[in-house]
C-alpha cells in the first residue's frame, strides 16, 4: 500500500469518525414554554362560559404536564381526563378522537397503554409538522366533541407563535 493510498484511507477514516460523533451530539429540539402553555390553558378555559365545570391539561413534547388549570365545579376526574387526553393527542401526534376511532378496529392494542384513554378532547400542538406538545380538554357541556372544539380553539388562539 503506498503512502498516497494509506493517507487517503486514514482520511477517510476520520471523515467517517467525525460525521459518527457529530451524529451523536446534541440535539436540538423546541418544547412549548410555560408562558405559552399557561396561554393555552386559558384560551380552553375561555371556550366555554368561564369554563367553570371543565379541566385542562397541557403537556410538553415528551407528555409531561406543564400546566393543569381546574374549574370550580369540575368534577373530580376531569383533571385527569384533560391530562390523558393530552398525553395521547402527544403520543401518537394526532386528536385523540381521531385516534380513538382509529383504535377501534386497528391498533386496538395500543389502547392497553398505560396513561392514553380513548376519548376526544385532546389536540397535538405543532410546529410545523414537529409536535411540540399537547392539550387536553375534558368537561364541556359538548362531550367529547365541544372538549375537542375547545383545544382546537385555544391553539388556534396562539398559532401566531407557533412559528
């Protein structure tokens, strides 16, 4: 082997070693901040009338709550619907209504993880087609459509930062 071919070979070689480590750095991903999940949290309490009977929850990219607002005369569980609904609009990047259907017949597995629940309310937030998070409605007076139409509403309230 000639000394050209061998230092190509080790050039080669550490080109490849490079473009691994670099593969394993850092990774830059976006999240919902508080502020904006405080902000969203507020736009589904003002879907309804003072959203007095209702819950939210909102999550981050990885399911995690970031902020969970319950109204006055909100029943006991709806705290916990918001933050499954939530957690399932996330999990599988989609409305869980439409997921819920979805799992009906196909999937129908995937309906014995733990923490998703079947039920309409929650709503995917995304950036672009990156989701950064959640939002998850449960206690209006439209069941599982009006608690889906409330977490539309409140995205559609901070789309303008969602950018």
């Amino acid at each position: 082997m000639s000394i050209v071919t061998k230092a190509l070979a080790t050039a080669v070689a550490i080109a490849a070693c490079s473009a691994s480590a670099a593969a394993q750095g850092v990774i830059q991903e976006r999240n919902i901040s508080m502020a904006l999940a405080r902000d969203v949290a507020n736009a589904a309490i003002e879907c309804t009338a003072g959203g007095k009977s209702m819950s939210v929850a909102v999550v981050d990219r990885a399911g995690e709550v970031v902020a969970l607002l319950r109204g006055d005369g909100a029943s006991l569980y709806s705290t916990e619907l918001a933050r499954r609904k939530a957690y399932t609009a996330r999990a599988f990047r989609r409305p869980s209504l439409e997921w819920a259907k979805r799992t009906q017949t196909d999937l129908i597995g995937q309906r014995s993880l733990s923490q998703v629940i079947p039920l309409g309310g929650g709503m995917p937030i995304q950036v672009g087609d990156e989701t950064i998070g959640a939002v998850g409605v449960s206690g209006t007076s439209g069941g599982q459509q009006g608690d889906e139409d409330c977490a539309k509403s409140a995205i559609a309230k901070v789309a303008d930062r969602l950018k």
